[in-house]
C-alpha cells in the first residue's frame, strides 16, 4: 500500500538525531495548505486544450517575493529564525511551479480533483527531507554553528551540515532540486556532486525548466565529484588556459589576475555519500594536465615514434628536433627534458591501460560510459600513433590530439568539500556506512546529524532471504546455475537482471555454451553501450521474459521500471547477484533495482566458490563446505565487514600525503593568480620532471601480497611507502646528493 501522502506512518516511521516530530507535523500541514491552494487557483484558470502549461509570472513573482531581504551584502547570508519560517510557504510555491510545470499528463475534462493524480506532487517524505536539510525539526537545545569560508559567510542557528537517507525510487533528485532552488533564490551558489555524468545530466535537464523560471539556472551547477574539482580549479582563473598561455607564448613572466575574492558563498549537495567515501574518491587524486601542441613538438614526437626502439634522453637533445623545440621555448626547456623522459618510459611499456577506439579518438571506460576527454599519460599518445598506424585513426585525429603533456598540479577530492559554507546530502545507503566512514563525516565533515526516511510504499515487497538466497558454487557449476536462474524466471513470464563483477566476466558468460541457445535474445548493458542504446535496453529490462546482462557500476541509480502489470503479478523483476561485494552499500544498491516502490520483485546470489578468496582468506576451500548454507552469507558479511572497517582505517596515511600535494598545488594556483613566475616554474618542474631512466641509478622493485586476509592493508602499505620514499627525498637533497635518485 502506498504512503506517499500518509503524514503520520511517515512522521511515526521517521528516524533521525534530534528529531522534533511536532515541529515537522505543525510545519508539513502549514507546506500543505498553501501548496494545495496554489495548485488550485492556477489549474481552476488553466485550460489544458488551448495552453500547454498554466501562466506562472505570478506564482513565480510572488515566490521571490518571499525572499526578501535575506542578502545582507555580497559576503554575507543571514539564514534567521524570521526565514526559516518562511520556507514551509517558500517550499510549496517552488513545489507548485514544478508541479505546473510538467502538466503534460494533466486530463482537464476530468475535473480538478480526479486529474490530480495525472500531476507530478511531492509526497510527504520528500518535503519532510527537505525539511532537515533546511534546519527545520530539530530540538531546541541543538547549538548549531555558523559555517564560514574564506569571505563568505552563511550566518544562521538552524543550518547544520547532514544528511538524509531515502529509499531507491523515492525521490532523492526532487529533494536535491527544490534544495537547490531555496539556496539560489537566497543568493548561494550550489553544486549538485554525484558520481554519475549520465546521472547528473539527467536530473539537471528533468529540473532545468524550474531553474529558468525561476531564473536561478547559472547558480545551480551539477556535476560529477571531477567537475567539482575542475570548479575549484577555475575559480580565480583558467589554470589550463593560463599554463598553456605563458608556455606556448614562451612567456617569462605572467600578469596579475584581478581576483575579488568569492562573490557568493558556495553550498555543496551530495548525491550518494557512501560512492564519495569509496577509495577512488576519498584519498583519490584530480590531476589537471595540459597539451602542448606546436609543430616543432609534432615533429619532435614523429622522430620518437619512428625511431622508438633506438632512443635515450641524450642522444634526442642532440637532434635538430630537440634543439629546433629547445630555440622555441627557450624559457621552458626543462619540461621538454622531463616529457622525454616519460614518453621514452611509455614507449617501452606500452600499451599499459586498455582503450577503445570510437568516433576517431582513443576512449577510456569511466564509471557507467566512455569518456572521450580521459588522457592517461603519454600511454594515451602512443595509442593514437599506434592505432594511425594501422589505419584506425585519421591523421586529422592525430594531429588534433597529441602533443607535449604538461601536469598543473595534483588536488585531492578528500579536500573539496572543505571549500563549502554548508554541506548536505541525500543516500540511499546511510545506515549501512561503516563505523569509520561514518567517523569521517563527523570528525572530517562535521556532518554530525543524519535523517532515515521511510520508504512511503511500506514493507518492502522482495522476496529474499540471506540463509537460503546466497548460495557458493563450484566453477563446473556456477554457468549452469545462473542459466537455471534465467529459465526459471523466463518460464515464470518474468524479467531478469544479472550483474557481473566486471565486463571481462560477462562476456566469459555471454560466450558460454550455456547460454547459446538463447544468446540473440540476452540483452547486455556495459560502460561500452552507447548512451542511446542503452537507455532503450534499460527501458525494455522489466519486460515480460527479458534477460539482461549488466556490469556492476548499472547496480546504482538506474531505474529499471516495471509498468507490465502481468510482470508484477508473475513476481516482478527478478535480481541475480553473481560476485560477492566488498561494500555493503553497493549491494543494497544492486538489490534495489528490483522491487521499486512496493512492487514485487526478488533477488539472490550466485557465487562463484573461488571468487571469494578475498573475503574468505588463503583457506578458502577449507572454510566454504563449513559454512555453505544457511550461515554463508552472515559468515561472508562478518567478514566483509571486519576487512571493510581495516581498510578505511588505512585510509589515514594516504589522506595525509593527499593534502600535502594539494596544497603545494593550491599554493601553486595562487601564485599563478599573482604573476609569481619562481613559485610557478618551480612548481612544474616538480610536478613535470619526469622519470629516472639513467642507467647509473639504482632502481628497487617493491613487490607487494595482496592475497587473503592482508589485502585489506595494501592502500596503507602503498601510502607508507610513498611516504618512505618521499623522506629519502629529503635527506638526500639534505646532504647534497640528487633528490630525485629514489622516486615513485
């Protein structure tokens, strides 16, 4: 039975710190009455067969007219007690904008009150959201600081950085938009952060006509965690463009940029907080780089290409090549010295990183697509010669798209959200954050209050079981369960959704004999997909009999909507699991994607025996015939989660040397915004000396077990040695010696 509109299961089921329900019930009942009376008086003056959407310069007008004087100054927001009164009000008329504003559905010759149910409306829970992240219904002997960062200031007693969990299907991206909206309308800059590109331009398109009418489109910026550090990057100035400037120009001084400091101050809403935490992200490196392209360079890399198998450093500095670049760029000849380095090094191992060729360019998979603007070093070069040489990419590509590559700097996303006045967002996935994700919230973040919303469909419809829904399977065997998985669900008149551990383990199953007999009729949806592609085969998923194959990264914020009502009756979507994961956040994730917004549906694991040496330990094969049954999956959960736990301990020392490079980096961007040319020069000589290929250097292999039960401390041992090398560095340059004789 859906809740959607049911205030009290949502306010009886709703948990959170410092919860005061009285002041939320009092607050959604006034929201209620004010948004029910705007909906009416503009649809009774709507006519669905001459207008295609009602007039909103009133609405809009008067939803301005709310804000009042809320900006004091350029610097300062004043967020008191006399506005966070208004927002109730404030929220039901941006709601009713959205609300009018997708009126395609609306069926006027049904009459006001049945034609209801053809408008988009928010449901209780997502104003109640809302609500939280505002400062509204928390106890009164809560004392909440103001937050401040560099000039801007957001000066308020009820704003407090949190977050709030809400359920898959249920609305997480209108509570992020109409969030978004409050802060714009009162002069704050937001950025939207999710992992996604795909997902983040959907959910800005979907809310894009909102932002214009309300004229607030160039304050709302969303984004994925990379396009949060380009923003930051470029706030004062184009690092990019001023680097590749001062070079190409062979500049040895670099004018004053005039900066005044931040205009407005700057809030951050974060999509899936548990993704951000994951080790990609938090201890994870943004490195801006730059090509330099020139034909004395093109010429330069032509002779390394052609003659790659004869090379060293000295014997190109003495071609004319090297000398006609070195004439060139006379003030920077130390980055052609360092880039040699490193494209001799490249040459000898490449292809070191997999690539696609698509559309004339080398592309990379990242996250859910491919990513044509990714460039993995000189590797990235190499490829685009080496794929011309064999036809694949036109000479037009190539020379559009190699050249010298110069990096600005190295920006930890740990740090990014340390830029903000405020910080808040929404999760599908907050009860299952590990003790020492959640430690890093409130000791890093200083996020300290968290919200858990109710899912408004009540109890869940899955069917599911962990003592008899997990199952571990011998390698003979595991194909042939998952095609007895697809059999039962295709004779059921369901549809079924796979997910792999990776695309290599997808394809190994694609391929098999076991599913030969049905191969052309299997569905797969990859990172390689194109976007159009794959957005039909998601829409056909929840079909009656369809069988989708899909890499783990579609387990996360894809909708696969069942609107088959015999599907549903049948048993829904089913959900096949076939890797055990590492994190528990991912799992509710992939479990999600069926039995959305009380649908039936059902899930389970199949797993492959070996595949769980990472969990297990060394002992694996010992441990499974154990525990195989009823206690495999809490014996693997225990497990997981212990392994889980050590590693984000671990973290520590990575973040640690993660924020010494970034700010030798931000110092960098500062001085470059003040025309300091030493600071500069000396920056990207650093950053660009390239690697060690003497062949008097001592060089040392450090080989590392990752196996079993000591995994869980690689990144740790890795961040140590890092910083063993770097204090080599130190004493070396200490005594007199080469500092760069130990590098990593």
């Amino acid at each position: 039975m859906q809740k959607q509109d049911d205030l009290d299961y949502v306010i009886g089921a709703s948990e959170g710190d410092d919860l005061a329900k009285d002041v939320v019930c009092s607050r959604y009942k006034s929201f209620r009455r004010t948004y029910d009376d705007l909906i009416s008086k503009n649809l009774g003056s709507f006519n669905s067969k001459t207008q295609t959407e009602p007039n909103l310069e009133v609405l809009i007008a008067q939803t301005k007219f709310l804000i009042g004087k809320v900006v004091r100054n350029t610097n300062v927001i004043t967020w008191d007690h006399s506005f966070r009164d208004k927002i109730p009000e404030l929220l039901a008329h941006i709601f009713a904008i959205w609300t009018l504003k997708n009126t395609q559905h609306y069926n006027n010759s049904r009459g006001i009150d049945e034609s209801r149910a053809y408008l988009l409306m928010p449901h209780v829970a997502q104003v109640i959201a809302i609500f939280r992240i505002l400062g509204i219904g928390y106890d009164k002997n809560v004392t909440i600081k103001k937050h401040r960062i560099h000039f801007s200031i957001i000066k308020s007693n009820d704003l407090i950085n949190n977050l709030v969990q809400i359920g898959t299907g249920e609305g997480k991206s209108v509570v992020m938009a109409i969030t978004a909206c409050v802060f714009a309308l009162v002069g704050v800059d937001v950025n939207c952060s999710c992992y996604s590109e795909y997902l983040s331009m959907r959910d800005k398109n979907d809310f894009a006509p909102v932002f214009r009418a309300l004229g607030i489109e160039e304050r709302i910026e969303y984004g994925t965690f990379n396009k949060l550090c380009e923003s930051f990057l470029n706030e004062q100035c184009n690092i990019r463009e001023k680097v590749h400037d001062m070079i190409i120009n062979n500049k040895n001084s670099i004018d004053v940029v005039k900066t005044t400091g931040r205009v407005r101050p700057k809030v951050l809403l974060i999509d899936e907080v548990d993704v951000f935490l994951s080790e990609k992200y938090y201890g994870g490196l943004y490195t801006p780089s730059v090509y330099l392209k020139d034909t004395t360079i093109k010429n330069l890399i032509d002779s390394l290409w052609e003659n790659r198998n004869l090379r060293t450093l000295n014997t190109d500095k003495a071609l004319p090549v090297y000398q006609a670049c070195a004439s060139r760029f006379s003030n920077w000849t130390f980055l052609f010295d360092g880039a040699i380095k490193d494209m001799l090094t490249a040459l000898k191992s490449f292809p070191s990183s997999a690539y696609l060729v698509q559309n004339d360019k080398i592309v990379y998979v990242e996250g859910e697509s491919v990513a044509e603007n990714v460039v993995r070093g000189y590797d990235t070069v190499w490829a685009y010669y080496y794929e011309n040489q064999k036809g694949f990419i036109s000479q037009e590509s190539l020379e559009k798209n190699v050249g010298i590559i110069i990096s600005c700097g190295t920006f930890s996303y740990a740090e990014m959200p340390h830029e903000f006045a405020y910080i808040a967002g929404v999760t599908g996935t907050l009860k299952t954050l590990a003790k020492p994700e959640k430690d890093i919230l409130e000791n890093v973040y200083e996020i300290h209050k968290n919200t858990y919303m109710p899912s408004v469909f009540g109890k869940s419809n899955r069917n599911y079981n962990s003592n008899n829904d997990v199952e571990a399977v011998k390698k003979s065997e595991y194909f042939m369960r998952i095609r007895g998985e697809i059999d039962t669900m295709c004779n059921a008149k369901r549809a079924i959704l796979i997910f792999f551990e990776s695309e290599e383990k997808l394809m190994a199953f694609y391929n098999s004999e076991e599913l030969s007999s049905i191969k052309l009729n299997v569905q797969i949806i990859t990172e390689k997909v194109s976007t159009k592609e794959r957005e039909l085969c998601i829409k056909r998923a929840a079909t009656e009999g369809r069988v989708s194959l899909l890499t783990r990264t579609f387990g996360r914020g894809t909708d696969f909507i069942c609107q088959n009502q015999q599907v549903l009756a049948n048993g829904g979507v089913h959900v096949l699991q076939t890797f055990f994961s590492e994190e528990l956040s991912e799992e509710y994730q992939i479990m999600g994607r069926g039995a959305r917004q009380g649908d039936r549906g059902s899930y389970r694991m199949i797993l492959l025996d070996s595949d769980l040496e990472w969990v297990l330990g060394a002992d694996w094969e010992k441990k499974i015939p154990e525990i195989n049954g009823s206690t495999l999956y809490v014996t693997l959960d225990k497990a997981r989660n212990t392994r889980y736990e050590s590693r984000c301990a671990g973290k520590k020392v990575g973040i640690e040397q993660c924020k010494r490079e970034h700010e030798a980096s931000r110092h960098f961007k500062n001085a470059l915004s003040e025309g300091d040319m030493s600071i500069v020069k000396d920056f990207l000589l650093q950053q660009n000396r390239g690697v060690i290929i003497d062949s008097g250097i001592s060089r040392t292999l450090l080989l590392m077990d990752a196996t079993g039960s000591m995994s869980n401390l690689l990144s740790a041992a890795k961040d140590t040695v890092c910083t063993m090398f770097e204090r080599a560095a130190v004493v070396l340059a200490e005594k007199g010696l080469r500092s760069d004789a130990f590098q990593m």
